[in-house]
C-alpha cells in the first residue's frame, strides 16, 4: 500500500479500526474477507491525516464511524473496493480468548454500533508493528493514518511434555511445559489423574492455553463435574482445550491401571484428538466408534543430528538389530482358549492369499466375527464389542510379531553369527538368544546407528501397515536402514534410494550381500534418508501439520472448512463426555 498523507501530528487519534461488511455475521475466524481500506479511499482519512505514528493497540476501536461509513458509501463503491483489494492469504495463527470474544461482538449488528473500547485488545495478545509492501502471512493489515501497520496475532499457546516441548517451540509456538505431578506413568490409575487434574486445572487457566498434546496419555488428566458429582472428565473438556494424544504404542497399551469400561468410555470424549500412526490402527478405532481419530505417521525428535558422511566402523558387527521380542505374547504361564484362536488364525490364513487385507476388515466385514453368537440373550454394548475385537485380535498379534521381528533376530543370530549384534532385552530368557543390552543413552543409540554398516529395522506386532518410531529415527542419525517392507513406507520415504526393503529371509541375506559390496551405494541412501527425514519427519514438522489439519477441521481458532488429503480425522459426535467413578476414586486394576 501507497503511503499517503503530509506527516503526522502528535497527539491526534488513531483512525478507527474499519471492517468490511462482508465480515458481519460471519463465522468466528478472522480471514483475507477483512478489507483493506486505502485511506484516499474514505472520507475519514483526511479528516485523520494526521493521526499520531505510534498506535496503542489497547486503543483500537470499532466505532460508529465504520457504521456510518457503511451506510454512506453506495453499493458500487463497496464493490469496487471489493474488486481491487489484495488477498494476503490464510492467517496462520489462532487468536486469544479475549480476542475471539472482541471479534465476534464486532460482527453482531448491537456489536457494530458500540465502541469496543469496553471490550479493548490488549498489548498482550496482539502486537501492532510497522511493516513494508509486502504483506507477511499470518498477519492482518489495516491503515492507521500515514502509517502502514500490521496486526499479528500472538502464537498458539500450547501446553505439553518434555518429550514435545523443544519440537512445539522449533514450530514457532508459544510453548509452555506441563507442571511437575507425582506421576507420568502412562499406566497411571484414575484416582491418580484425578490428583493431577487439581494441579493441571490452574496452571492451564493460568496460561490461557489453548492446545495440549502429549505422548501415549502421559498428561491426561481428569476433574470432577460441578457440584460435588461423581462423574468425571478430561480436565482439557472441563476448560474447553482440545487435547491431542500422540500415541506411539497401540491405544489398548496405555491406561493399564484403569478399568477396561472406563478406558473405553474416556476414549469416546470429544474433546480428545487421538493421532494414531498408521491406517490400520486408525480405521478400527472409527469402525470402534472412537472419535476424532488423526492418522499421521511417527517422526524423530528434533535435535542438533550429525549431518557429515557417516564413519562406518571398520570392525565388528556387519549387521545390528535394537529393539526386544514380543516376550509379552511369548511368556511360560500364557495360554491360548480356542475361541481366541479361530479369528486369529482364520486372518492369518486369509492374508496368506490376500496380504493387503488388514484384519478389521477380515474381522468385521468377512468372516463378521463381531456378530452376536446364536442362543446368546440380549445386545452387546460398544465396549463389549470392543473388549471382544481386542481379545480376538490378541493372538494375532503375536503372529505380526514372529512375522516381522522376531523369525528375522533368530534366522541371523543362526546364519550370521558374530557379525549380527542383537541390541535389547529379554532376547535370551524368550529363545534363548545371544544379545548385548539395551542402549540407554540417546546419543550413544544414535552414534550406533550411524556407525553400524547396516541398520536392521523389524517392526512389532502392533504394526500392521505402518511405521514404527525406529523408521524415523535410524535415517535421522544418518545411519543405512534396511527394513522389513510395510505398506505405507513408500508415503515417507523413496524405497532404493532414501533406504531399502527386503520381503524374505533369502531377500535379506541377498540385500546385506549387495550393500556390504557396494559401501558409497549404502552411504548415499544413509545421507539421502537424513535429508528426508531432517526436512520433513520431524516432531516440530508434524505438529505443523497437526495445527493445521485441526483449524481446519474447525477445532482450533482461524479454522477453515474441509479436511487435508492424507490426514483423516473423524468429526463425529457421540455426545460422551463423562464417565461415573466412585467417590473415593477408582481402584488400580487391569484390563
């Protein structure tokens, strides 16, 4: 925008802040449809030629002016001033509570006829700052006098982990860590998040926080109802706060402590976004009735990472393998009913002719396992049918397991011998095999993986089409990743040239054969997969996406209609928010 004007004159008033017509009445987001009105254009701009430089934001108004110049103006002016406008874009940032509240009295027709200086903007949740000609996203522009300024609206306040918190900051959002409670175990009871709501409660006030996300439920947290009830919920659904979960084990893995019942009546909270890492997993939880479920893949953690030619070392191990059996499956007093075996074998056998054929499919839509058996008396509940899937599922999880990981560990420690190093737990009392510990330190796991010739990568028996964390982090340290084929890898990585695949036993053998020949092939699929992962499958990467995908699924404040191609999330209601404990609490039992 031209500058106009003679100067300034101190102490003279701002000129009002003027929306466009078409803003009235609209829903509550901010977008480009706010006009910028050219002040050569309207007839108070040479009444407030003079307006002082240094605009307070506590002072932007609203007042009787935009109305009246509404009113005055003809309907071929409005649509001129419509027609040669510039569209700055989608705004990237949501706008504070108090802000929201500013907007939308504004756009109601009693609101468009006061002065909002009874509801002013505070310095604190906007910034007003002098720009050039080029209008930045994420901001808005209006005229103030002779001087071209631009509102910005302050970050999005989000509250998380220490697992997240560095990422959320590298995203650019205004990051706030969690307080301290007795406990994060995952596996927590209800009496205990119960606790922790009382210390999350204020603190999430206290900020004006407007998103949560976490790790496997390591920050939910819950509150009692008003009046001394018994029924309980989420104490983000309390504050009106969106939480995300990011769950990195099966959704049936976290909450042990609490009672299937309640596990499965919580997961049906509104207010409670669950980013699942892989289609499959996701899309049993919709059939479920789960909702709001995001399918969106692992990433890496952010951090300073090594980006210089990995030094392969020149003795040891050719061949490495971090991670532990499916020893939970595998156990000396586990057993198996017969009525637990036959959906399980029955998908096994179905896959073995079509292998891209998941098993909720094979479970509800084949074989529809889910029915309710003849001669049985009355209806099974959503958390029966559940509880059921799940149980019926168990055994076949245990044969993802040996498919993907577990045959493989076994056939090198055998064919291998020495030059196959076997990182991890439980590896001798399961099979009986030889391995070195677990590494605990994240940088000496990352200096593995880089140092390592080739870093084998099995996925667990909770995978079915997707990828583990290990994806992420092996081509993050710029190590070589040689993995076991799965279907959605392609979506993150170019097979053959950011990592590789093998299918078989006799595949593998075939890939370590080739990669051990051919050292600058193996170096240049190390470097081409660091590159990949460190510029898009970050945590900071991710959570843009998440933010995003969630304004526009109207969850968050600047949301647009519409979803995001290739991050589905279910929007349905079901109208659950509360689940009944006891007064005292629940006791800790599993499930």
């Amino acid at each position: 925008m031209r500058r106009q004007g003679r100067g300034s004159r101190e102490g003279a008033a701002p000129v009002p802040l003027v929306a466009h017509p078409d803003t009235i009445g609209r829903k509550q987001t901010v977008s480009s449809s706010l006009v910028q009105i050219n002040r050569t254009q309207s007839p108070l701009a040479d009444k407030n030629r003079g307006s002082h430089k240094q605009c307070d934001p506590s002072t932007l108004i609203l007042g009787h002016a935009a109305c009246e110049l509404q009113r005055d103006r003809s309907m071929e002016r409005i649509r001129n001033l419509r027609k040669n406008r510039r569209h700055m874009g989608r705004l990237q940032w949501p706008i504070s509570t108090v802000g929201m509240r500013t907007i939308r009295a504004a756009r109601t027709s009693a609101g468009a006829n006061r002065l909002l200086s009874s509801r002013s903007v505070s310095s604190d949740e906007w910034t007003c700052r002098k720009i050039g000609r080029s209008i930045p996203r994420g901001t808005l522009r209006w005229f103030f006098g002779t001087e071209d300024m631009a509102m910005v609206r302050r970050p999005l306040r989000v509250a998380t982990t220490n697992q997240l918190a560095h990422a959320s900051r590298v995203a650019g959002f205004d990051t706030y860590l969690l307080p301290e409670v007795v406990s994060t175990d995952i596996n927590r009871p209800l009496d205990q998040r119960l606790a922790d709501g009382d210390v999350y409660r204020p603190f999430l006030q206290e900020h004006d926080i407007e998103l949560v996300v976490d790790l496997d439920t390591s920050a939910l947290t819950l509150s009692r109802k008003e009046g001394g009830s018994d029924e309980v919920c989420l104490t983000t659904a309390k504050l009106g706060i969106p939480y995300v979960c990011h769950f990195i084990d099966p959704v049936t893995a976290t909450m042990g402590q609490v009672a299937w019942n309640d596990r499965w009546r919580l997961l049906q909270c509104d207010s409670w976004i669950k980013w699942i890492w892989e289609s499959a997993h996701a899309d049993e939880l919709k059939r479920l009735g789960i909702p709001n479920v995001l399918t969106m893949p692992m990433a890496a953690p952010d951090g300073d990472y090594d980006t210089s030619p990995p030094l392969v070392s020149e003795s040891g191990p050719v061949l490495a393998f971090l991670g532990h059996p499916a020893s939970s499956w595998f156990s000396s007093d586990q057993q198996f009913p017969a009525n637990l075996m036959f959906p399980a074998m029955t998908a096994i056998a179905v896959q073995a002719d079509m292998p891209d054929l998941p098993f909720h499919k094979i479970y509800f839509d084949l074989y529809e396992f889910d029915k309710t058996p003849t001669g049985t008396a009355g209806e099974m509940t959503s958390t029966d049918v559940a509880s059921r899937y799940y149980s019926d599922k168990f055994l076949y999880s245990a044969f993802l397991a040996v498919k993907q990981r577990d045959r493989f560990a076994r056939f090198l420690t055998r064919r291998l011998g020495d030059h196959f190093e076997l990182v991890g737990d439980h590896w001798g009392e399961v099979y009986g095999l030889r391995h070195t510990p677990r590494v605990w330190d994240r940088k000496a796991l990352l200096e593995r993986m880089r140092r390592v010739p080739i870093c084998l990568n099995l996925a667990k028996g909770n995978l079915e089409s997707g990828m583990n964390l290990r994806h992420f982090e092996t081509t993050a340290a710029g190590g070589f990743m040689l993995t076991y084929e799965t279907a959605e890898l392609s979506s993150c990585f170019e097979i053959g040239v950011e990592c590789d695949v093998f299918r078989s036993e006799s595949d593998l053998l075939e890939k370590i054969s080739f990669y051990l020949k051919h050292p600058e092939k193996r170096r240049e699929i190390a470097l081409a997969g660091q590159r990949r992962t460190l510029s898009g499958h970050l945590h900071s990467h991710r959570l843009v996406t998440l933010v995003e995908t969630l304004r526009k699924a109207d969850v968050l404040p600047g949301g647009l209609s519409g979803g995001e191609e290739g991050h589905s999330m279910t929007t349905e209601k079901t109208a659950v928010d509360c689940i009944s404990v006891e007064t005292t609490g629940v006791a800790p039992s599993n499930s």
